[in-house]
C-alpha cells in the first residue's frame, strides 16, 4: 500500500520552475482569503451600525458584556487612543505620485450605497501598500511576471500646489469657507491635536513636533496650538497642513448630526456657507442627493449614532467636471451667485474640457469630544489622461450609462454624455485592439483603483 508523501518530500519533487509558478498561484490565495476577511469584518461591522434601534445609543464591551447607554448629545470621553503611525523614509513630497483612484464599476446597474469600507490607522493621512499581480499567457501556463507596488500617500508630489491655492482661498474667502461654531469647538481643537501628533509621526522628514505644536520643513511654517485665543480658527490651521478639505459633525439632543465645523476649501459643487450648521439630513435633502430619503437617511443617522473611536471608516466618490478649477466649478455658476446649477453649463464641449473629479474620504470619531471628522481629499485629472490606463475607458463608460434618471441629474450627464461616452468608447476600443484582456481586469486592478 502505498504512503502518502509528507509535504517535504512532496516540495523536493519539484523543480525550481514547478515552485516559481506555484508563488502567484498560492500569492492570490493569500490575497483572496485577506480580502474576504476585510470584507466579512467591515460588513459586521456595518450590520451593528446600521441595525441598531432607534432611541439611546448602546455600546458593550466585548469581554465583560457589559452595556451602558448614553442620551444622544451627551458623550464621555473615551479612553481608546489611537495607535501611533509607523514613519517611513522612503516618501518623498516632490516624487511621490498621487493615489490613482477609479471608484466607478461596471453597470448595467448603478446602486446608491454609502459605499463604507475599514480603514487602517497608518491610511488616515498616510498610504498603505498594495500589490498589483500582473501575468502572461505562454503555453497555457500562468507566469508570474513582477508585483507592483503602489504606495498609498495621501501627502503627494502635489501638496505644494494644494498647499498654495488654499491659502489662497483662506485668505480671499475667508469665512464662506471655513468656520466653527462654539459649541464644536472643542473637537475642532482636538483634531488639531491630533493632526499635530500624526503628521510629525508619518511624515518624519516634512513635519517635526514642537514644544508648542508643529513645523513644516518644505514651508517653513510654524503652527502654535497652544496659545489661547489661537491665532486663527483651528480649522483653518488644520487646513493649511495638509492637502484635504475637513468638516466635523456634533450630535445634538435630537440625536442628529450637524455640521457645527469645516474648512471645504476645494469642493467644487458646494459651498461651506450654505451648509454650515445643517443637520446631516438636511444636507442631503438641500443638495437633491439621489434616493437620500429611501435608501440612505436611515442606516447613514444610525451609522453615526454608532461609530466607534477605534473603528475608522473609508469611503470614496467621482463626478464628472466640463472646466478645469479643481476649487470651484465654475461651469455651474459665480461661487457667489444665490443659486447654482448644471443648468448653466455649456453642453457637449471638446473632451479636452472634461475632467475627472474623485474624492477620498475618511471618517472617525474622535476620542475625547465624541465629534465625528471627515478628511476629504480630492483629485483632480484631465479625462483624457486617465484614458491611458488600463481599463478604464471602458469601464467608467459603462458605469456612467448605469446611471438612473435621478444620478444623471444629479451628477450632470446630460451636459457631457454625448461627447464623453464617444470618446470612451473610442479608447477602450483601442485597447481592446491592443490586446486588452478584459477577463484579466480582476487581478490587475481592484476597487477604488
């Protein structure tokens, strides 16, 4: 009868070319159990948020079960800090490239979703590594080329840029663009804090600590957090460090939540002055978000009640901008007219107008005043530069034909579609000519990538 092979025996059988075809194979194994983990914790994780009761919000402690509640509005300052963030030298500010977002999927169908994923500590404004497996055809086996890595920064070769035009826009706009209102004012100086701890942390060799706040090496610039009165509003200071727009939410006793702080220097197609000191629902409901009312308002008010200082979330978005001012659309109308709109836009201009427009957007809870912040940073690309990557084309032509009539409003489509979607289809089919592979789309490039 015979044994058997124990698994020694079993890898000196084979050959050294046996073993490097094994490597992507066991390499995709790895990432597909990692992923469906991710997936399977962030989806609890989601369920717990989202199908919570109405009424005071409830936490438990997973070890003890022990539960207490609190009445919406109040919040005791929680004891979870978060972890310190692992520096890294081999960032640089005038080399590193953005991160290439593409949070668009295939249609037929388009679903209006929150879209909320986990985030790691070191990905609040910081990168994470991902590898992309690339292979090729020959004889029918699979062999495995090179991983690339990309490198997740959220500080990138365009900081300087950002870093300019929103001073730029602190100083002419002014308070239509940022502002805290008394009673946020203490998370909006806790996220200072916080960025003052994280930045020096991530980005050693661009931001140092000091005895009273931070300094930026590339600027020369000095930010004292300790002085009473602050120089400026602290949201203005956080601003001016790093390259996202920020907004903060405070729970009220009516369990809602408004936005009581923010500098959103860079939106695009909204201004912080209509919407400072709404509650989270009106904000949707005045901005005529898609199917706010029947699919999100209810899980989006619980989510919140809910989230967790330890538990960040993710998430991301695109639009489709016709001008090319990343802080201000001004296809829409005057950033100063009483109302703004597609219905100003010029329709179907030359594709060179069109741009690419995403957003990547953090959320968390903040320890100490319960506040929730949003980090939202945007990025901005000529369509006909991303194009040129693999996939894409086709891929945001289909998403943006999934798009039901009340998208399409809402994101603009009919002031660009006709000449858009032509010149996608145009592209994708000159990949496929070039020997695009659409079945292997999967193991090149994920979502939101």
């Amino acid at each position: 009868m015979a044994l058997k092979p124990s698994l020694e025996s079993l890898l000196s059988s084979l050959s050294l070319v046996d073993l490097v075809r094994l490597v992507p194979v066991l390499s995709l194994c790895i990432c597909i159990l990692v992923f469906m983990l991710k997936k399977w914790q962030t989806s609890y994780r989601l369920t717990q948020s989202l199908g919570s009761a109405e009424g005071e919000v409830s936490s438990s402690k997973m070890h003890g079960r022990e539960k207490t509640k609190r009445k919406w509005g109040e919040w005791k300052p929680s004891s979870f800090k978060r972890p310190a963030a692992c520096p890294y030298s081999d960032w640089d500010v005038h080399s590193s490239n953005p991160i290439p977002y593409r949070p668009f999927r295939y249609g037929p169908t388009y679903s209006v979703t929150m879209g909320l994923r986990s985030m790691e500590w070191d990905e609040w404004i910081g990168k994470k590594s991902y590898a992309r497996l690339f292979r090729h055809l020959e004889r029918d086996t699979f062999v495995l080329m090179f991983f690339e890595f990309i490198l997740n920064e959220e500080l990138d070769n365009q900081y300087l840029k950002y870093h300019s035009g929103r001073n730029r826009r602190i100083a002419e706009r002014g308070e239509k663009c940022f502002g805290t209102a008394p009673e946020a004012m203490d998370g909006a100086i806790e996220l200072l804090e916080e960025l003052c701890e994280y930045l020096p942390e991530r980005y050693p060799t661009m931001f140092q600590k000091t005895p009273t706040g931070i300094s930026n090496a590339l600027t020369g610039e000095t930010f004292d957090i300790t002085q009473r009165p602050l120089p400026e509003d602290p949201m203005a200071t956080a601003a001016r460090l790093i390259q996202d727009d920020l907004a903060i939410m405070v729970e009220r006793a009516d369990g809602e939540y408004y936005l009581l702080a923010g500098a959103i220097l860079l939106a695009g197609f909204w201004r912080f002055r209509d919407k400072f000191g709404m509650p989270l629902s009106e904000i949707h409901t005045s901005g005529n978000v898609p199917q706010y009312q029947e699919k999100l308002q209810r899980g989006m008010r619980n989510f919140f009640r809910r989230l967790k200082p330890e538990e960040p979330m993710l998430r991301n978005n695109y639009f489709i901008q016709v001008d090319d001012n990343l802080a201000w659309s001004h296809s829409i109308g005057s950033e100063d007219s009483e109302t703004v709109s597609w219905n100003t836009a010029a329709k179907n201009k030359a594709v060179e107008h069109h741009f690419f427009r995403s957003e990547r957007q953090s959320l968390r809870r903040l320890p100490r005043s319960g506040v929730v912040v949003f980090t939202i940073r945007t990025y901005f690309e000529p369509v006909t530069e991303i194009v040129k990557e693999p996939y894409v084309p086709g891929r945001l032509a289909s998403a943006i034909r999934s798009w039901g009539d009340d998208v399409s409003r809402y994101k603009g489509r009919e002031k660009y579609a006709e000449v858009l979607l032509e010149y996608l289809d145009q592209k994708h089919e000159e990949q496929v000519q070039a020997g695009l592979d659409i079945e292997e789309e999967d193991l090149i490039r994920k979502y939101p990538l």
